[in-house]
C-alpha cells in the first residue's frame, strides 16, 4: 500500500507526539527520592509515639476534611499499635477554599497545643467536625477547660498562622495536592484503600 | 467557495483533529490508569481526588475516562483513514463520535458541578478538546456535504 503525503505527515505527528509523551513520562517516573526527616518533621510539629524511632509516618491533614475524619481512627489505631517503633506527625494542610473553618480549626489546635493540649484538641476538632463553626471551635476551648483568656490570645498570634502556612508551603513543596497525604519514612504513600497505610507501616516497621 | 479551497480547508480541519484527538487519548490514557490502579492525579487542586474518588465517575461500572479512551482513539482512527480514503461516511462518522463526545462531557461536567461538586482539571482539558474536535467535524461535514 503507498501512503499519501497527507498519510506519512500524520504518522509523524503520531510518532512525534508519542516519543515526546514517552521522553516526559521517563523523566517524570524517575524513582523519588526520600526526602528528609528535619524537612518532615520540624521540630515544632506535634508527634506522638516513640521520639527515637527509627520508622516515621507524617500526615498532612485538615480538620475539616471528611477524608481525614475517616482516616483519623485508623490513625489512631496504627499510633497506638506500634507506639514503640513509630512516631507519628502530624502537620497542617488546611484546604481554604473548600473548608472555611479549615484554618480556625487548625489555629485552635495549635493554640492548645501551647497549653500542652494539642492532641486533646485534635480528638475534639475531630469528633465535632460535622457541625463546625466558630462557636463550636471556639467552644472547644471551654470543653478542654483551657485558659480561655490564654487561648483567645493565642488563636490570634501571627506566629501560630505562620506556622500553619509553613506547613502548606511545605506541603505543597513536597507534592501534597490532597488531604490526607501520608509520608513514611520520607517517602510519599500512595494509598487506594484502608488497608494500605497499615500494611506500609507494618512493612516499613519489619524491614 | 471553490472546490480546491473547501479541501484544503478540510485537510486542514482534520490535522487539527487529529493531533488534538491525540492529545485527548493520552489525558485518558494518563487519568485511566490512575482510576485503574488506585493512583493519585497531578492536578491543579484537589478536584481530580475527589472525582476519581467519586462513584459517578463509573457509570455502568466503567471509569469515565474509558470512554474518552475509546472515543479518542476511533477519532484518530477515523482522521488518519480519511488521509487515505475520500468516503464521507468517515467524515459522518467523525462527527457522530464527536457529538457523542460533547453529550457525554456535557453530562459528566454537568455531574462534576452538580453531583460530585469538585472539578477535574483534566476533564475540564478534554471537554474544551472534544468542544473544539466537535466544532472542527461539523465545518468539515457542513462544507464537505453541502459544499457550502
């Protein structure tokens, strides 16, 4: 069979477009490295679990996002299964243009978190997330039986923004582009069910 | 308009269709295999997550970006026959599939918006391409089988 010219150009095109796609996809899947534990774990972020554990899992998470409420007892329950060999952090990610109340939740837990609180508050953000409000967030507060005066302050500090915005900055350096991401060990967990975050962890930890 | 330039008009139409249906299949291609494999999309924001994520993003059991695989790849099959051949059945047959293209993305920017309220930067891509392939196959059609 003779092609046409019209024929061979379109092959090329063809040709063209696919050697471009492969060239990109070979860059792009180069294998990723593990990035570092001082750039995920600040020294400020909150963590729970063994300080001097080897294996780490770092989450970055919104208060507000359904995903992470159904991740939370998951999490919980990994935390308090390999308390010894894991340290578990936690790190702020709030989605301001889909959770308006993202970031108030975030501050209040940071705001706690300076009257030694801030895994108390987590367990409050959490299990109120349906009917979040200001009043709710702020009430929080009363139901910690914090020094409400304190707090009030607190939640208004610049310096707890900035480092919620630390966090995101961070986060989005690092390729979060959804809430909940998971690191482990430095490395980004791809997660397509329940049971993956559990058997990385259990893998990680038994390397 | 005279013959000569109707066709080149033509030939012309459906370059553009077939590197833009090429570009098509490889949005479905790359957004497939996350739906298969259970990856996350490189998106703009956190839309593409939620669609995947989302159960009306399989009607029929079947992911959403099968379909645009599908169609994608009989319009670049169609435009590089028509290199070869002159039957105006393939010209039909590109704008049937277009058309079916425009509904389809219709219906399912329709569901993003409305239903699952998160939007795919890579949908939102393909629908504007099959918008323009669709636009394309109807010149054609219209200045082919009219002659207009």
């Amino acid at each position: 069979m003779k092609l046409s010219g019209e024929s061979k150009l379109f092959i090329g095109i063809l040709l063209a477009t696919v050697a471009i796609i492969a060239g990109a996809v070979f860059f792009m899947s180069q294998p990723e490295k593990t990035l570092s534990r001082s750039d995920l774990l600040p020294s400020d972020t909150y963590t729970k679990g063994n300080k001097n554990a080897s294996s780490y899992l770092v989450e970055f998470s919104d208060f507000q996002c359904p995903a992470c409420g159904t991740f939370k007892p998951l999490v919980d329950g990994i935390i308090t299964k390999y308390k010894d060999k894991l340290l578990f952090g936690y790190r702020h990610f709030p989605l301001y243009n889909t959770h308006p109340f993202a970031e108030k939740a975030a501050l209040a837990a940071e705001a706690a978190g300076r009257q030694g609180k801030f895994w108390e508050m987590y367990e409050y953000l959490f299990e109120n997330q349906q009917k979040f409000s200001d009043e709710v967030i702020m009430e929080g507060a009363t139901v910690l039986k914090l020094d409400k005066e304190k707090f009030d302050k607190d939640i208004n500090d610049p310096k707890l923004k900035d480092k919620i915005n630390r966090d995101v900055a961070a986060g989005n350096s690092l390729g979060v582009n959804a809430t909940p991401t998971f690191f482990l060990n430095g490395k980004k967990l791809n997660i397509s069910s329940f049971d993956d975050l559990e058997n990385s962890v259990k893998a990680e930890i038994n390397k | 308009m005279s013959q000569t330039k109707v066709i080149a008009k033509s030939i012309f139409y459906n370059r553009i269709i077939f590197f833009l249906s090429i570009i098509g299949f490889f949005i479905a291609i790359y957004v497939l295999q996350s739906f298969l494999r259970g990856s996350s999309i490189i998106c703009v924001n956190s839309g593409c997550e939620i669609v995947r994520k989302s159960s009306s993003s399989y009607p029929f059991g079947i992911p959403v970006p099968a379909f645009g695989l599908l169609g994608y790849a009989f319009l670049i099959l169609l435009s590089f026959v028509r290199t070869t051949a002159t039957n105006k059945n393939f010209i039909y047959g590109q704008l049937g599939i277009a058309t079916f293209g425009i509904l389809f993305l219709g219906w399912f920017t329709y569901t993003e918006i409305f239903v699952i309220k998160a939007i795919c930067t890579w949908c939102a891509i393909s629908a504007v391409n099959m918008a323009i392939i669709f636009v394309l196959a109807l010149l054609t059609a219209r200045r082919e089988i009219f002659n207009k």
